[in-house]
C-alpha cells in the first residue's frame, strides 16, 4: 500500500499575522474530510499564532528551516526544538532559495535533518536542478548527488520526506511533462532504497508551480505522494482544491 499523501504549504517569506490568521481559520473551515494529511509552514514569527489556531485540527504545522544545534550563540537562528515547542511536526530543509541564497551546501543540510529528526521532527528534504543543469542533460546526477549528500546516513521510511522541486518549476507556471517528472521520482525512489530497507514507504514529493488545475495530473506520475505547494498554498480556495485533487 502506498504511503498516506501529504500537501505541504510553503508560504516562504509571505502574509503578516492577520492574514496568516484569516488564512489558517479558512483552510481549516473547509478542510472537511480529505483523506490525505495537510501541513502549512509559516514563516518563523507566525507559527506561534497559527499553531494556536491548529490545535483542534488535523492540518499539521512545519517550520521553513532550522538551525543543527539545539540552542547557543546563534543570532536570528532557530532550534529545531524551538519548532517542536511550538508544535511543528515538519521542517522544510535544502530548499532551493536556501541553497541559493543562504550559500546552504548538501553537508549542511545532512546535519540540520540530523538535528531535526533528533529533535522529533520530520525533515522535508528538497532536491531538484536548476535550468541550466537540466538542459545540460545533468538532472539525474544532479538529484543523485543531492539526495546522497543531503540526507543522513541512516534512515527510516518515516523520518524524512523528499520534495523534488526543479528550480526552473518554482514560481514560472511551468511544469515539467509527467514522463519527466515519473523518471526523476523512480530514480529517487531507488537512490533511497540503497540507504532505506523500506524505501518504498518514504513519501516524494512534487513541487513547483503545482495549482488547482494541475494537480490531478501531477499524481498520475509514477512514484508521487503528494506536493510542495508555493503560491497556490496562500489562498484557501486554491490549497483545499490541490488537495482535493490529489486525494
Ligand atoms: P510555487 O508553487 O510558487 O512555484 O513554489 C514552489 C516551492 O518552491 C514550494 O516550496
């Protein structure tokens, strides 16, 4: 049986506390019975009030990053047992605007999903090539090397979750054909199960311009449980219809 599908909320560096507020009651509102689990991430300053809002609600809370240690001379920096504190299940790690913008390599991101899956967090580990590589024909290496580099030696199928996010995908409307997207998912799929006996069970993740109106076709690719959604994840309407799409 495949693993139960996740629809992940990246709001990345968006809303302000009211409408984080308004957001988060819209969604839970409307969720109704999906039978697939839902997570939003926030930005940092607003899990506090949206994981208030969450507490009687099957929609889980993430945080967009964390820190590998668990306190100390960190300016700006937080724990990952600062987001289980406040009730995060999920952390997004290696995040494609993070390697880029942070300079954050895949040693780096090994270690914080270490922290992370230590602290009682499940990492969502992200991967994927920028354009450049792809028509260089070097995305397999490319997701290869990512996956091999940024993921702990040692894992089991439910500590970590894989977002395949190609970068020339993210925030462009354009998504790559299914074949494509069915290649790297298998190719993933095995690269795991060199360092997971149960690799089947570990959830891979689509993300990239992922909308309402994609989303049923997205999961008819070969070895998808469910997506990383940017944008689309800032209005209710649009997250609950993705979700339902993928159900
Ligand atoms: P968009 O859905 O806005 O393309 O963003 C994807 C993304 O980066 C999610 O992490």
């Amino acid at each position: 049986m495949a693993p139960r599908s996740l629809i992940v909320g990246n709001w990345k560096m968006n809303m302000n506390c009211l409408s984080s507020k308004a957001l988060v009651v819209n969604i839970t509102r409307n969720v109704r019975s999906i039978a697939i689990e839902l997570a939003i991430c926030p930005p940092f300053v607003y899990l506090l009030p949206v994981s208030l809002l969450l507490s009687s609600s099957k929609v889980v809370l993430g945080g967009q990053d964390c820190h590998n240690y668990k306190s100390g001379a960190h300016t700006g920096d937080i724990a990952p047992e600062m987001l289980v504190d406040l009730g995060c299940t999920y952390v997004i790690l290696g995040h494609s605007e993070r390697r880029t913008y942070h300079s954050e390599n895949n040693a780096v991101i090994r270690s914080k999903a270490k922290a992370a899956i230590r602290a009682g967090l499940i990492p969502i580990i992200c991967v994927g090539e920028t354009e450049i590589e792809r028509s260089a024909g070097k995305a397999l290496e490319v997701v290869d090397n990512q996956i091999r580099g940024s993921l702990p030696e040692q894992i089991n199928s439910n500590d970590v979750v894989i977002a395949y996010e190609p970068v020339w995908a993210i925030g462009t409307n354009c998504i790559p054909n299914i074949e494509y997207i069915s290649t790297i998912h298998s190719h993933i799929r095995k690269i795991l199960s060199d360092i997971c006996c149960d690799a089947v069970n570990i959830r891979l993740l689509y993300g990239g311009s992922v909308k309402p109106d994609n989303a049923k076709k997205l999961m008819s690719a070969v070895n998808i449980n469910g997506a990383l959604v940017g944008s689309a994840s800032l209005q209710a309407e649009d997250f609950l219809a993705i979700a339902k799409e993928m159900s």
